[in-house]
C-alpha cells in the first residue's frame, strides 16, 4: 500500500514541477516579448497597449500558478469581496465629505 502512495506522490511532484517549469518558460518569453515590443517603432499608444497586456499575462501566470492562486478559490473570493466593500466604503466616505470643509477655509 505504501508503494502506490510513494509513487502517486513522485508523480504528482514530477506533474507539479514539469507544470512550474512550462509556467517560468511561459513568463520569460512573455518578458522576452515584453522587451522586443519596447523596441519596435510603435506608436506610442499601440506599445503600451500592448506592453499591458502582456504583463497582465504574466500577472495571472504569477498568481495563479505560482503563487497557487487557482486551488484557494475561497479565500480569494472573501479578500476580493472585502476589498470591493472598502474600496465602496472609502468612495462613499469621499463623496459624502467633497463638501465638509475646515473652518476659516473658502470652496
């Protein structure tokens, strides 16, 4: 019995590591093409545009994969339910003050 846990185990290891590899190499081309797109004569819009894009690939690779993201749906969920209520409460908080000025101040 211990032999097939031993090897289930190597093999999700091998799986786990062939998958971060094929990741890296992902992101070092990605930041390959990142760098030759600085160079291209684009218009400037068009290189940023594209630059962004890349980088959010790369962002969702770095996330996702590496930082194992995609397994802990959960507690990605409540942060992100959390950060929308403050981002919602501080919007609100700022509306709510865009007409309390200090004493001895004009608008």
């Amino acid at each position: 019995m211990s032999d097939t846990t031993s090897t289930s185990t190597s093999v999700d290891i091998k799986s786990t590591a062939r998958l971060c590899g094929v990741v890296l190499f992902v992101i070092a081309c990605t930041t390959a093409v990142m760098i030759y797109t600085s160079f291209q004569p684009f218009g400037w819009p068009a290189k940023v545009a594209l630059i962004l894009g890349v980088a959010v690939v790369n962002a969702f690779l770095v996330a996702s994969y590496l930082m194992h993201l995609l397994s802990e749906k959960k507690m990605v969920f409540i942060v992100g339910f959390f950060t929308v209520c403050f981002f919602i409460s501080l919007m609100g908080l700022t509306v709510w003050a865009m007409q309390d000025f200090p004493v001895g101040t004009t608008k």
